[in-house]
C-alpha cells in the first residue's frame, strides 16, 4: 500500500513508519500533557492523604518516582519504537503470535474498561453537586443509592453514544481544554493552599515557612484512613514510577513513539509526569486534605464537591471534562482491542458495548476508591508482554535465539511468552499473597520483569532448541 | 478575527491562573475568585473554538 492509504487505514499498522512521517520533539510534548492531565488525577492525590503520606513523602517520592517513569520511556521505549517503528500489536503478534495477542488483547480491553469506568465515576461525583443524593463513601465498593446509579448511567451512557458517533468531536474538545484543565488544576492548589493559610493562621512569607504549612497541617503522615494501605516515600516513589507501566514499560507507547525522529524524544513523556502525576496530584491532594482539615469525619473522596467548593462552576466543569476526554480515548481504545477479537462486529457495536461495560464498572465506586491499587494491578498484568518485547528485541540476538519466533515459525500462540506472562503473573500474586512487605502489589512488578524476562529466554531456549 | 479571538484566547488563560494568585494574595475574595474563573472558563472555550484545530488544515 502506498503511504496515503496506509494512513487512511491506520496509520502503519502493519508496516514501520517511514522516516517522512516522523515528528519532532514537540508533537509529544503536547500529547503527553493533555493525555496525563486527566479525571482519575482528581482521585489519586485525594487517595494519597487517605493513604496517609507526609509531606517529604509525597513530594520527594513523586518527584523520583516520576523521573523514573521517563527514564523508563526513554530508555526501555523508545529506543525499542524509533528502530522498529511498529505498533505494539504488530511487534507482539510477530512474536507471540495471532492467539495469543487476542488473550492480551482481551486483558486489556477489560483493565481498560475498569479504568474508563472510574473516570465515569469522577464525572458522575459533579452530577451530585446539582442533584441531592447519596453519593459513595470512601469505603463503599457497591453502588449506594438509586440516585447514584441514575447519574453513572446519565454520564457513561453519554460519553458511550459520543464515543461510538462522534470520536473526532471530542478529540477536538479534548485538544482546546487540555492547557485550560492543566491551569485549572494549579489553581485548585493554589486555592487550596491560600484556605489553608486562613484557617491555619500560619504565616506563610517563605519557602521554608510554606513548607512547615505542608509538613504540619496538609501532608501531616500518621495512620491512614479505614480501609487504605500505608503509602511511606517507597509507596509514593513506586506508585508514580508503575501508574503509567502498561505504557512504558508494558511497550504500549511503542505504537505512539514509533512516529519519533530520535528515541530522546521520549523525554517529552516528562511533561506529563511533572504537570499531571507531580502538580495536578498535589493540588487534588490539598483540597481534600482541606476537607479532611475542616470536618475529620468527611472522609469521602468526591472530585465534583472538592473542585466545586474551590473554583466554583469552571471547577466542576474541569472535573466533567476531565473524566469525559479521558474517558472517551479510553472506550475507544478497549473497543479497538476487543474488536480484534470479534474482527465481524462493526466498530460502533463494539463502542457502545464496550462503553455500556465501562459504565456498568462505574457503578462500582469500590474502582475508583481502590484506584492506587487498581492502577497497580493494571500495570502488573500488562507488563510480563513488555518484558517479552524488551528481551526479544535487545537479548535473543546476543543469545543466538531467534526474534519475532511466531512470525518465523507461523504459529499462532508462542508457548514461551504465553507462559511467561502467565506464569510471571501466578508468581507476583503468590508473592503478594505470601504478606512480606517487600513485595506488595505497588512492588512486585519490579522483580516481576526480571522474572519474565528470565522465563521468557529460558522457555524459548527450550522450545527453540527443539525445534 | 482569528488573531483577535487566539489573544482573547490567551488572555482567559490568564486570567484562569491570575484569579488564585489574586485570592492567594488576598486581593479577592473566593466568591469573586470563582466567579473570575467561570468567566475565563466561558471565554477560552467560546474563543478558542474558533482558532484551535483550525491551524493543522492551513498546514
């Protein structure tokens, strides 16, 4: 196919990017900004303070955890995606093959579908602010009232129906909010910070004096709320490093960076990490900090009541906006690797399924209240696959096996990376359930990638040898 | 018009950061603060719209 009707059929995605079609520095600059500046921003920082994490804590271990995370994309990536230049799906069915990329692909349309339900649910907590109904608690799993169950229907049915007709609409209003939701989101700290001030009495003139404020009355540490896990500098660190790990080290960004002139260009994913995973989170952080300040029992983590009282109708607009142009990407995207499984299915049948899911999983605030260790859990089942790639791509040749084995010899389920990603994630769950805190869930994907890493050269060593 | 509208584009951004730090400073009370922001929030979207997204069919 030429060029022009690559692009009309998507974008290479059987073939490598040509080296025209590349962009710069720039072009990823925006996209990573606008792309993790998002609703579920409004539910970590808030479930950090429940978590109960102090103020070095949380700062220090963000800034870390977030440097990490780039290094991850620029070094694991994008040197991976700037020489092959294919899509995830195509590098993982030339080496896992056809079969076996539908089970990844299924894993995950359903961890995406679970994640576009809790930024429905973020939406729906701004319809409570206009009608009068119980809305969940910090510890409720189940739906908690009729009134609840109608506002997550309202929002993901809207945002299902606008994901299935009209995608290149809210592309577009996606595109024009993001540098608006960005400063929306420094206002909502520096809102949080002034009501601090006031309430407080404390005198802020200084950096020093502004950093006693965090330590004593905002970050204060200590226990943390009923039913959330510890969060200490190893919590935070590994938390901001993972929360993105399906793309990094997981290698989704491989069908993103593939379009880069250089593989330096992943250091572009630093402006999302800093402005959504560093500002944003610490600004949601404060105002619910503040919530907890001024009435200790109203422990309910709601974005809608929380941006209302600081910014008024423009923050519950950024909180509506925010969950429904990250909800709608995130539909699109589940819908697109279901599809692959059901290829006879039309595109707009598979959206609004895909999107009725989504909604169902919003009904659910137990999502989005265990969002921390939801978002870790996500990363863990996708990255054993980004493992497989990495190993595949930089050590099969030094090892004299072959790469792209599935490709090579036709078959449709490569037995060495299924088991590897299988067997890689039966191990991190009997690591977890074994109770030792160096290996909680926000953890165990770190040995996990060596783990698969080594099952994956040492299968194929085995099955390659036979063959 | 285009350029008018891309400076009252800018100018709502503003004005979305200014409205804090005047609150912060205690220049403005936080009713006046929300209002500032509802007002810049109707202005970027309405002015915005008419420049953003535009740019790319030029090229």
């Amino acid at each position: 196919m030429s060029e022009e009707q690559q692009e009309k059929h998507g974008e290479f995605e059987r073939e490598p990017v040509p080296e025209s079609k590349t962009r710069g520095l720039k072009a990823f600059v925006g996209m990573y900004a606008g792309e993790h500046c998002a609703g579920t921003e409004l539910m970590i920082g808030p479930l950090f303070v429940a978590a109960g994490v102090s103020a070095f804590d949380v700062v220090v271990g963000l800034f870390v955890g977030n440097l990490l995370a780039v290094l991850s994309w620029m070094f694991l990536c994008a040197p991976i995606a700037v020489r092959a230049r294919m899509t995830l799906y195509y590098q993982l069915e030339k080496i896992c093959g056809r079969n076996l990329v539908t089970l990844y692909n299924l894993a995950n349309g359903v961890m995406f579908c679970f994640l576009a339900g809790s930024m429905i649910t973020v939406s729906a907590t701004a319809v409570g602010v206009w009608f009068d109904f119980p809305m969940p608690k910090l510890t409720d799993i189940y739906p908690n009232s009729v009134g609840w169950v109608l506002a997550v229907l309202a929002v993901g049915g809207l945002i299902t129906f606008v994901a299935a007709w009209g995608y290149d609409m809210v592309s577009k209003v996606a595109n024009i909010a993001a540098p608006w939701m960005v400063l929306v989101f420094l206002g909502f700290g520096i809102i949080g910070m002034r009501q601090f001030i006031e309430v407080t009495g404390t005198e802020v003139n200084s950096l020093s004096s502004m950093w006693a404020l965090c330590k004593e009355s905002i970050f204060t540490g200590g226990e943390p709320l009923e039913g959330q896990v510890k969060f200490t500098f190893w919590h935070v660190t590994f938390f901001a490093w993972f929360a993105n790990m399906a793309m990094h080290v997981g290698m989704s960004d491989l069908s993103v960076l593939r379009f880069a002139k250089k593989s330096w260009h992943g250091v572009a994913s630093a402006s999302g990490m800093y402005v959504g995973h560093f500002m944003a989170w610490i600004a949601a952080a404060i105002l619910y900090s503040l919530q907890l300040h001024l009435d200790p029992s109203n422990t309910d983590v709601l974005p809608g009541p929380l941006a209302y009282r600081a910014a008024g109708v423009a923050g519950l607009v950024c909180v509506i906006i925010a969950g429904w142009t990250t909800a709608n990407p995130t539909i699109y995207r589940a819908g697109l690797a279901f599809q692959a499984i059901m290829p006879k299915k039309s595109r707009f049948a598979v959206t609004i399924g895909t999107g009725l899911l989504a909604t169902l999983a919003g009904m659910f605030p137990g999502v989005a209240m265990k969002l921390l260790g939801f978002v870790a859990l996500y990363g863990l089942i996708l990255m054993p696959m980004g493992a497989v790639v990495f190993t595949d791509f930089w050590i099969f040749p030094k090892l004299g096996l072959k790469q792209y084995y599935a490709e090579h010899r036709k078959l449709g389920f490569n037995l060495a990376a299924g088991v590897a990603w299988i067997a890689t994630l039966l191990i991190c769950v009997a690591l977890v359930k074994s109770g030792n805190p160096i290996f909680q869930l926000y953890f165990v994907a770190l040995p996990g990638w060596f783990i698969a890493s080594a099952l994956y050269i040492g299968i194929s060593k085995l099955t390659q040898k036979e063959a | 018009m285009k350029k008018i509208m891309e400076i009252i584009s800018y100018l709502s951004l503003v004005l979305i950061v200014l409205s804090p730090i005047l609150f912060y400073s205690s220049k403005i009370d936080l009713d006046m603060n929300k209002l500032l922001m509802t007002i810049a929030t109707v202005t970027w979207f309405a002015s915005a719209l008419c420049w953003m997204g535009h740019e790319k069919k030029a090229e």
